[in-house]
C-alpha cells in the first residue's frame, strides 16, 4: 500500500457529454491509476496515486449492468430513436438505470488505498453523501435493504427512488457511480424496469419540493462539501472540459 496518501481529489466537470465519450474518458483515467499502482508494486516505487470526480449530465441514455436483465429495457430499438435516446451495455455493477438532462451524474475516480479499503462503506458513504444533500432540502431519504442507492418514504406503499447507483473497482480504483434526479424527465422512466425492481416508482427533486426546477449549480456544491467531509477529502480547482 502507498504510505504516502493522497486525498486530493480533482473535480472535472464535463457538462452535457454523451455517454459513450464520458464512459471512454472514464476508463482513461481508471487505467492511468492502475497502471501507476502495478508500477508502484513492480518496481516498490511510492508514486502518489490521483483522485477524480467526474460531474456530468447526459442525453438521454439507457445503460444495463454486467449482470443486467436485457428485459427491463421495455422498448424496442426503433422506440428508443423515436424518444431519442441511446443504450449501452457496461461494465458497472447493477441492473438498468436512465440518464438525462436535469439529473447530476457523478462519478468518482478514486483509489481507495487512498481512502479506506472498504467497498460497501465506499458505496454506504455515496449514499450517505445524498442523504444529506437532501435533509438540506427537507426531504427524509433513506437506504433501502438490499437496494443500493437512496429512496424517500422506504417501507411504505409510496417507496420511490431519487438516486441510483452502480460501481466498478479493480486494485481498490473505482469508477461509474451515482446518478440524482434534480430536475429529470420521470416520463423516460416508464420505457424501464428501474434496477430491475418490479413496483417502485422513481422521483425527482424538483418533483419532491413542487418547483419547477432546482439549482444543479447548487446541488452539485452541497453533494460536493458532504463528499470532502465523509471521505476527508480536499479538491483541486474545478476543471471544466468541452
């Protein structure tokens, strides 16, 4: 393990990027870190390992997790042109999940050798990150047993969905990660089974808080200072990529 930490973590922020090129982006960054950690290891070097957090929202795309059903995608290929909307196949753990405009995609490049080496509290500390965005905003979300991600009134016949989430990691580097409905178009969730779980409706913030749109600007910051705080993190300047 690098004794020398590193908990500086550069935040990217893409814009509105499409998937495939952000997914590609993802996997540069997520092979430069672990090909410095197999260098590290090779040749007993201590080279400080970086940390990113990819922010992003996408068109509207439709991504399935490695061990994904194909079935809980309900339309068909012809559908999909007609809505304007793109799907993907990928690497991430989780079932299918919907990305679009009015929702904030993160996410976090990181090694954990950094951090902790602890891959269910890297992902309770993801959801602890939104629970406590939205305690700001007045809303009680919570986990939901054997769920990952975050949920508002869990237990209760109107259990729904506000953030989804879907990691990979190799040698303690992660990427993918979690993707909150701010301001989303909750119509482009009907053409899915959400993570595969059958009767669990889906939400939005601005939804929630019955305004017509919620600050992204805003949201990312608070998601951002609950971040440094649970991970003991500090950020480099934001970089802003086309």
């Amino acid at each position: 393990m690098n004794i020398f930490l590193n908990k500086t973590v550069t935040i990217i922020d893409l814009g509105l990027k499409d998937y495939k090129e952000t997914w590609d982006y993802q996997e540069v960054l997520f092979k430069q870190i672990l090909d410095l950690k197999i260098k590290n290891r090779r040749e007993a070097l201590s080279l400080e390992t970086p940390n990113y957090f990819l922010l992003v929202e996408h068109p509207h795309v439709y991504t399935l997790g490695k061990s994904g059903d194909f079935d809980n995608l309900l339309i068909d290929e012809k559908k999909l042109k007609e809505i304007e909307a793109s799907f993907y196949k990928i690497n991430r753990g989780g079932d299918i999940t919907y990305h679009g405009p009015g929702q904030i995609v993160g996410y976090p490049i990181l090694d954990l050798e950094n951090f902790f080496t602890d891959i269910h509290k890297y992902l309770r500390f993801l959801e602890e990150m939104v629970i406590l965005t939205l305690a700001e905003y007045g809303l009680k979300a919570e986990r939901s047993k054997g769920e990952t991600g975050v949920w508002l009134d869990v237990g209760t016949p109107f259990a729904r969905k506000i953030c989804a989430m879907g990691v990979r990691a190799s040698r303690w580097v992660t990427m993918h990660g979690f993707a909150l409905n701010v301001n989303a178009n909750l119509g482009y969730f009907d053409h899915m089974i959400p993570c595969g779980i059958k009767g669990k409706a889906v939400t939005s913030l601005n939804v929630e808080l019955g305004r017509a749109e919620v600050s992204m600007e805003e949201v990312q910051q608070k998601l951002l200072h609950h971040f440094a705080e649970l991970f003991e993190a500090t950020f480099r300047e934001k970089a802003i990529l086309n």
